[in-house]
C-alpha cells in the first residue's frame, strides 16, 4: 500500500554529503531548504547520482537523500548509475504518491528522469542550470524535449537554449537567496574588491589579477580576495606574484557558505570575470551584501541597481576605477530573488 503523502523526487548529480558540507552546490541547498518551509506537508527526497561518492541513505535538515554513489564513473560503467537510478526511481513510486520529478542541470539527471516520468505518466520538469544550454550537449539529441519540461535559470540561458537546441524553455525561474544567512552590515568595507569562484579557465580570474595590478596604479593599498579552489590556483598565485602584488591580494581558498557571505559584506566591489554564467548565484548574493558587481555576463534582461555589466577588459578595468574613485557609490541591498519566491515558483510547475 502507498504512502499517501505527495512526494517530490530531486534528481541532482550530487548533493551536500552531510550538513556541515555548505560548499556543495549552495542554491541548490538554499532551495531544497525553502521548498521545506513553504510546503511543510510535502515529502522531499533527493536522488543524487556521483556525489557523495559512497552510496547510502541519510537525513540532511529533514529531507531524506539517496545517494547512489556512482563517483563520476565514466562510458559503460556510468549505465550502471543509470540503471540504478531507475531502480530506486521504480521503488520510490511504488512506496509514495509522486506528484513529479525535479532534475538539476539537463545531462544524466534529465535523461533518467525524462524516459522514466514518461513511461510512468509522471510530471518531469528539467532545471537548465549554466553550461548546459551550451550547443555540444548532446542530451538534448538524445532526449527532444518540449518547451513546457524545460525551466531555465535565466533570459540568458534562455536564448541560449533557443539559439542551440531550438526549443524554447516555457518557464524562467533564477536562483534565489536566503536573507537569513546574511549578518548585520559591517560599519566599514576594508575589502575593495572580492572574487568568489571555481578557479578554472571559464571563470578568467587571470583577468582578476590583473585588473589588481593596474588599479594599484591609482591605489598602491588596494586590498582584494579571490575564494576558491581550482587547478588554476597555482597559475594565478604566481601571476600575482610576478605583478609584485604580495601585499594587495589574498587567495583564500575554498571557505565555508557564510564566510564567503561575511566577506561579501565587507567589499566594496564583487568582480566576475566569468567568460559565460548562467546566472551565477554570487551575483545576487554580493548585490544583497551591499557591494557593486562588476561582471560580463548580465543574467537577466531586466537591470538591477549596483550591477555593472561590462564587454571587455578595458571596461572593466575602467569601470572598477570609477566605482572604487566615487565616494557617493552607496552600498545598500540590493534583493534580485528571494528564494521563498523561487520555490513557489517551482513547486507550482507540479501542482494542477
């Protein structure tokens, strides 16, 4: 006999392994979180396919997370994961009342839950969260989806999906922030530019360092911060070294959720250098911590205040020197989209 509570089931490639771990995946975490609160009477469990890498069942604040443990596993041995999923999948609808299936990003996560929602008749909604709109996804090929399955992070990834795949995502639903994690605004800003991020190619924090060395021509003190891991870190550790910016900027490493927030608080400037985002989840964070945001990408086709959206290198460096030389730039909160918006947002996607 069925459970008769309604259940939603997350597919995600991973998932925070237990709750100390706020560096996995952050909205994500921040949005599994609100769907708890504002739907109390909903059953939540989250499928999570190669991360944590040892397959077992756990409670992670309330929510029950199946992790497969498929460790990233690559061509034939990744249909093991597959099948897997699809097992548990079958088990799960058996036991519960599914009113639907969630998958984060369109890749595995997707196809499983695409083939399996339609042989069930389940709704399957997939969340395009970035590169996955990108024109070398084949799971698109694989998968023909329909305008209506599809929920894109952002009007960027929108288009991008339209441009590369030529079907057109019915819905756009962006990431969302939880004010509560916030902390009372510091008195003074002694971090003049802060950077948060992978440290890999597509993030550019070569340009990071850049921008440090010329703006020390106009401010020999600046202080800046890049956190975050990646296999650039010694690339770019030396490339400050070589500009003799010992003294002007930090590398911080990865750090835990709310210290990368408390860092927000205390910048004058957040800088994305990112050559392509989706819509990055920093950006919206560093706007409500109060600093300015200097990036190429620009998410959504409406404008935020304190969001400045530059093409090239040198408007960049131009537009950091005139944001850190105005004495009058204001550092007050900026909310693009809180979460509890966010998730209502979604979980009517599965409602009738």
């Amino acid at each position: 006999m069925k459970n008769t509570f309604e259940t939603l089931v997350i597919l995600s490639p991973g998932f925070p392994a237990n709750e100390a771990d706020t560096t996995c995946m952050p909205p994500q975490q921040i949005f599994v979180k609100a769907l708890n609160e504002i739907c109390p009477g909903l059953n939540i469990i989250v499928l999570a396919f190669q991360y944590p890498f040892i397959a077992g069942e756990y409670q992670w604040h309330g929510t029950k997370v199946i992790a497969i443990g498929g460790k990233d596993k690559k061509r034939f041995l990744r249909l093991f994961t597959w099948l897997k999923a699809w097992m548990i999948l079958r088990k799960l609808n058996k036991k519960y009342e599914l009113m639907g299936l969630l998958s984060f990003w369109f890749g595995e996560c997707a196809l499983v839950g695409n083939y399996f929602a339609k042989f069930h008749r389940l709704n399957h909604n997939s969340w395009i969260l970035g590169q996955d709109a990108k024109i070398g996804n084949k799971y698109f090929k694989w998968i023909k989806p329909k305008g209506d399955s599809l929920i894109a992070l952002s009007d960027f990834v929108s288009k991008e999906v339209k441009k590369n795949h030529g079907v057109l995502p019915q819905q756009v639903i962006p990431v969302g922030i939880d004010t509560s994690l916030f902390g009372p605004v510091p008195s003074k800003r002694d971090i003049d530019i802060l950077g948060a991020g992978s440290l890999i190619p597509l993030k550019q924090y070569n340009l990071f360092v850049q921008a440090i060395s010329f703006l020390k021509e106009f401010f020999p003190g600046i202080k800046a911060v890049i956190c975050g891991k990646g296999p650039e870190m010694e690339l770019l550790e030396a490339m400050a070294e070589s500009l003799n910016l010992k003294n002007n900027l930090f590398f911080a490493a990865e750090l835990p959720h709310n210290e990368v927030l408390a860092l927000m608080q205390r910048s004058k400037i957040f800088l994305h250098p990112s050559a392509y985002e989706g819509f990055g989840a920093v950006l919206s964070e560093a706007l409500y911590a109060g600093a300015h945001v200097v990036s190429f990408c620009k998410p959504m086709e409406k404008d935020f205040r304190h969001h400045h959206v530059v093409r090239n290198k040198e408007e960049m460096d131009t537009e950091l020197l005139m944001i850190l030389k105005n004495t009058r730039r204001g550092h007050d909160r900026v909310l693009m989209c809180p979460i509890q918006h966010i998730s209502k947002n979604v979980i009517s996607l599965f409602v009738e």
